[in-house]
C-alpha cells in the first residue's frame, strides 16, 4: 500500500506530530508498505536516516502562497498513492484528496481553529469555552478552514476520548476512533535510577500563551531552592525572558531552546520533576514519556490529562483548589516521590504499549479502500 502522511512539523521541530508522525512512517515502511512524507519545515534536513521518502515545503514562504504550494505538492503525491494520512495540514489535505479522489484519514490531536485564535488575540477563553461561542465572522472563518473539509474524511483517529467528544461536536456523522499514542523510549539510554534528588524542574512545549509557563516561572520565587530547564520554542519567549529578569531567576531558569527528541529523554533523565502547566491538552504525549522515564509528574487538570494523570495515583493535577508550589512541597517526601514514579510507569506500560498503536493505527489505515 502506498501511504502519503502530511504533517506542520517534523523533526527537528518538537510537539506530539513532530514525535509520533516518524514512529508511523518507520513502522508503515516495516510492514512492506510505501511510505511519504510531507511536511512544512524552516530549512532543508538530511533525512537519509529514515527508512522512507521526505519532502520539505518552507514553512516561512508568504501563507497563501505556500497553502497553495502544499496543496499542489500534496495532489501530485496522492495521485501516486492509494490513502492520504494527515497530521495537522487539515485544510491542504482534504483539498488535495478531493481532487486526486484518494481516501483520507486524519489524525486531529486538539482544535486548530481555537489554536490560532489565540495565537492571533482573536479569542482569549479555554478550548472549551471555545467550542459553543457565539462566533464573530474571524472565527467562523478560521472553523471553516480547519474544520469544514473533515466531513470528506474516511476516519478521524484522536489520541483521548476527551478529544474525541470535541471533534464529533463539531460533526456527530464523523467517524472518530481513539487510538492513544506511546512511547518508544530509545533503548541504549538508560533510565535514571537516582531520584534521591530533588532541585531540578523540567518542562518541555511551545512557548504560546495557554501553556502558561510564566507560571511555572513565577513558582521559582517561593521555591528558592529550584532551577527550571524550559525546552521549546515560541512566540513567548521574549515575555518570558522579560519575567525571568524582572524577577532576578537569570541564574535558575534556563532556555534550551528547540532539541531534539533523543535530547529531551536525556534532559529527562538529568531531571527530578516534570511540570505541564497548560490551560488545554488533547492527550499530551511528553506526560507519557516524563513517567516512562521515571520522573514525577505535575499536570494541569484540563483536556485528555487525567486520562493518564491519576491523581494522587500517577501523578499530581493542578486545579482551582492548589497551586504548583504547594504541590511541589507536597513531592519534597521521598516515599510520595516513588509512589508516584511506580505507579505511572506500570500504567504507561500497560497502557501505551508501542506495538499496540502500531497495529491499531496501521489496521485503521489498510482497511479504507
């Protein structure tokens, strides 16, 4: 079978699609079949690691030029390709399998149009409070663009069922199917044995607004015997710059900037608790990997996080009623450490089996013609 998979990142950008799109290539490319991948990208890469085809489009060519672009590019691939397989080029994608007549699977990890309305100051709420708005004509726009084409889609595959409940308010005729992802921890990196230690504070995301890092941040005041690494990349950096020298923590908050993903497991491992401060999460895969890799987990309560976050159980979740610190005092006991540590790695070993997604996700695939 011959499978074209679009994506908006890849590495080296990070985010769930950038990790996961790879996996499912490599794994397609495994069982026999032949794989593309179409991805936006700030530059050229060699990418003869890989063990499938990869073509990049500039993504900082002028934006409707370069929708334009994809959209021919993605035509001209699936005419040679029996499914299209999308991740996050929503709108360029059905496009282009309308006029190649090719079947099209999405894989849809949170709303993209309530994305980019916060991006853009266009709506200052939740994802929730988004989705029954009274819409001005921005927004329905932006809805519209990443939303409308889904009714010509196969399937939709999302990676919770909190999710899943969203994208069938937007359509209930859509098929939607909850595949969760896992994990493939690299096998030649060891896991961190030593958790005596407690110092070090790890977050890896974009650096957007609902993350809301500047929180994390701010702990540090109260926290004065913490540092934080903050991994990623984004339109906030240079507010939260601004926040860590206002606040004297220059020598306790580090940007490290865009790594890659074998980079951010090591970085896990140097590090003694995982901090996810978002105010929106579909099912955030870097949780995943934090308790895989044995580090104790503080998580926001919102979207598909208590799907893996159990409180009190896997994890800490952070709601109205407590705050980073407080929790982060409560983890100062050895005993609520391990307990925590244990108890999420027996569950995303259950759980989040990698061949388990493979073959959920490949059959759902194979099975659209």
């Amino acid at each position: 079978m011959k499978i074209l998979i679009t994506s908006g990142i890849f590495p080296p950008d990070i985010g769930g699609p950038a990790s996961y799109v790879p996996k499912i290539a490599t794994e397609l490319s495994k069982r026999g079949h032949k794989v593309t991948v179409l991805c936006l990208s700030e530059q050229d890469f060699d990418d003869s690691k890989f063990n499938f085809d990869v073509i990049r489009i500039n993504r900082r060519i002028f934006l409707p030029v370069r929708i334009l672009l994809t959209i021919i590019k993605i035509i001209s691939l699936s005419v040679k390709s029996d499914l299209i397989f999308s991740n996050t080029l929503t709108f360029e994608s059905s496009i282009g399998a309308i006029f190649s007549k090719r079947p099209i699977v999405h894989k849809i990890v949170g709303d993209y149009a309530w994305e980019r309305a916060r991006n853009k100051g266009y709506f200052k709420g939740t994802i929730d409070e988004y989705q029954n708005k009274q819409k001005v004509i921005k927004l329905l726009l932006l809805d519209t663009y990443f939303k409308y084409f889904l009714r010509f889609s196969k399937t939709i595959i999302t990676p919770s069922n909190y999710l899943k409940d969203i994208v069938l308010g937007w359509n209930k005729n859509l098929n939607v199917v909850t595949v969760y992802n896992a994990i493939d921890f690299p096998k030649d990196l060891e896991m961190s044995s030593d958790k005596n230690s407690f110092s070090k504070i790890l977050t890896v995301s974009r650096l957007v607004s609902w993350k809301n890092i500047d929180q994390i941040i701010l702990s540090l005041v109260e926290l004065k015997d913490f540092t934080l690494d903050i991994v990623g990349e984004g339109p906030e950096k240079e507010s939260l710059l601004a926040l860590v020298k206002e606040n004297k923590l220059q020598r306790r908050v580090n940007f490290l900037g865009q790594l890659t993903q074998r980079e951010v497991f090591k970085k896990m491992n140097q590090s003694d608790l995982f901090i996810l401060n978002s105010s929106y999460e579909g099912l955030p895969h870097v949780i995943v990997e934090s308790m895989y890799a044995k580090i104790p987990v503080i998580c926001s309560n919102v979207g598909g996080c208590p799907e893996i976050v159990k409180n009190n159980k896997t994890g800490l979740l952070l709601n109205n009623s407590n705050s980073i610190e407080n929790l982060v005092n409560k983890l100062r006991v050895q005993k609520t450490r391990e307990s925590l540590i244990q108890g999420a790695f027996e569950f995303v070993k259950k759980n989040f089996n990698v061949n388990s997604m493979f073959d959920s996700t490949i059959h759902i695939l194979t099975t659209q013609l």
